[in-house]
C-alpha cells in the first residue's frame, strides 16, 4: 500500500507544477518575454550562476561543521559531493524523493553514527530555513510603510487561506482517527511494540541536540554563514535583473527571495516548479513595478542558475563519489 500512496502524491505534486506554470505562462506576452531574455547580459547571468555555485561549495561546508560538532569526521570534500548529490536530486529529478532525504542515507554509508548524521541534515535545512525566514521578516519591516494594504491583501490573503486550509485538514485527519476505536487500538499496539525504540530515539536526539548546546559557536556561525550566502546570492540575483530591465530597489529583493524560496520549501510541488515562478512574478509586478514578462524572465533565470549549478551531482552520482571506497551492500563501512 506504501508505493500507491507514493505515486498519488507524486501526481498530485506533478499536477500542481504544471497547473501552476502553465497558469504563469498562460498570462506572457511571448515577443516582450523574448524581448526581456535578449536583454539578458551573460556577463550578468555568469556572475548570477557562479556566486549560486560557491555558495553551495560553502553551504557544504556549514553542514559539515555541524556533523564535526557530533564528532562524526567526515571528509569535507565527501561532504560537498553529497551536498551536490541532494542538490541534483532537489532541483533536477522529478523524484518522490527528496534530496534531503537522499543526503541523510547516504552519510549513513560513512560513519556509524548513523542517527546522529542524518539528524544532521536536518539541522542544516532548519539553519537554512531560519536564515531566509529571519532575511525576509528584516526586510518585510523594512518595508512596511512604503506597501500599501492594496499590495499585500492578496498576497497575504491567499498565504493565509493556504496555511489554514492545511491545519484544517490536519485537525481532521487527526479528530477522525483519535474518534475511529480501531485507530486508536493500532497506535495504542504500535506504540506497545515500538515504545523501547522510539525511547531509545528520543535519548539520541537529546544527546544531539546537548552536542550543539555545548557548541553554541557553531550553531551561531553557521547562522551566519547562511546570512551572509543567502545575502550574497540575492545580491547576485538583483545583478542579473537589472540587466534584464527591472529597476526594483534591491530591498525588494531581500523581501521577494526570501519569501518565495520558504514557499517553494513547501511539498506542493516537484522542485517548487510553477509555484515559485508564479510567487516571484507576482509579487515584483504586484510590489516593485516590474512588468510580468521581466519578472518571470529573473525567475526562470533563477530557475536555470539551479539547474546548471546542480549538474555535478549527475557526474557524482554515475561515478559512485557519493559512497565509501569500501562501500559494499552487505557490510555497512566502518568510521573513519
């Protein structure tokens, strides 16, 4: 029953990126939207591409200080090539699995630590998120008296139906198995059977997190790392649209970016396909002046930056330097 659940949600996924960009592009004048990629300097482009390709060198290295703060050594070189493996898998493949998801198995293949360096990953994503969300709340206030109610109601509106909707649901969902008696006697047995485990689970987790409490400096300077990235790579991004023609103040960038990148985070959509070029289009039309066309050439130029810097993680993969010299199916390596 696990692969047809899979599949749904993948269609589903798939159904939401193609409604989403077919409804982004259903709106484009096609010979302004081609006027705006000729406006396009590739000089503008490469600085765009090569400032997103090291700062995915760096965003390795942040998640590798935080595996070294669990004491698992791993290589940082080992760490970029699985950074650029999650990398690919995020942005390129429509996969039902995430990249995330796919780093976090395959550090397990290097240390015997396993637990704690796929708790790792998901350190690093929760550092990543809170940078963007800390940029894009600094910048929204920053901005608070120049957006008008008119800018922000629709905007804000549809978030907001979105994210209720979604509680809803959940509430439901959970109301309706606690109230179904055969519900509640298969968790009450699951958690019967697996009350040793998820304990031993939870110790784990405690050790971690008291691994990152005692290591304060870490957790603050791979914040900082993940400002001063996310800093570099919008300014970059604002690079490529002025020379595509969008006059926007570069604070509408530090607002937009951010806000759609947590959006796009979201599981609605295959590599948030539609959804984040919808969202940019959308707000730089709505907030900056820009017209549809210029927004969604930054967006798709966005889009392909992705594309081109995740590409490594193809050679990577093929090659097999995502595993152990000694990796073997039947014996899972020792560390390092």
């Amino acid at each position: 029953m696990q692969k047809p659940k899979k599949h749904v949600l993948f269609i589903l996924r798939l159904a939401v990126a193609v409604g989403a960009l077919a409804w982004v592009l259903g709106k484009q004048d096609w010979a302004d939207l081609a006027a705006a990629f000729r406006n396009l300097e590739l000089g503008a482009f490469g600085t765009g591409l090569l400032v997103f390709a090291l700062a995915q060198v760096v965003l390795a290295l942040r998640w590798w200080l935080l595996l070294c703060a669990q004491r698992i050594h791993l290589p940082l070189l080992v760490a970029v090539r699985l950074h650029f493996l999650g990398l690919f898998y995020n942005n390129v493949m429509p996969s039902s699995v995430g990249g995330d998801f796919l780093r976090a198995w395959y550090v397990t293949k290097h240390t015997e630590k396993r637990f704690e360096a796929v708790l790792s990953v998901f350190v690093d994503r929760a550092v990543g998120l809170s940078g963007i969300f800390l940029m894009a709340l600094v910048a929204y206030f920053s901005l608070m008296r120049e957006l008008t109610l008119d800018h922000i109601t629709h905007p804000t509106k549809v978030v907001g139906y979105v994210c209720l909707s979604v509680l809803l649901l959940l509430t439901l969902l959970l109301t309706l198995v606690l109230l179904n008696g055969s519900s509640r006697a298969f968790l009450a047995k699951q958690w019967a059977s697996k009350r040793d485990y998820l304990k031993s689970l939870v110790l784990k987790a405690k050790r971690v997190v008291l691994a990152y409490c005692r290591r304060p400096w870490v957790v603050l300077l791979t914040l900082c790392l993940t400002l001063f990235l996310q800093a570099s790579t919008i300014v970059a991004f604002w690079v490529v649209g002025r020379s595509i023609g969008v006059e926007a103040h570069l604070k509408y960038y530090f607002l937009i970016f951010p806000t759609m990148w947590v959006v796009a985070a979201l599981p609605v959509s295959i590599a948030g396909i539609g959804v984040l070029e919808g969202g940019i289009t959308d707000l730089f039309t709505r907030l900056a002046g820009a017209t549809t066309e210029q927004a969604l050439c930054l967006a798709l130029c966005q889009r392909f930056i992705w594309i081109l810097t995740s590409l490594p993680g193809v050679a990577i993969h093929l090659s097999g330097g995502h595993l152990p010299k000694a990796f073997s199916l039947d014996v899972h390596p020792k560390a390092e």
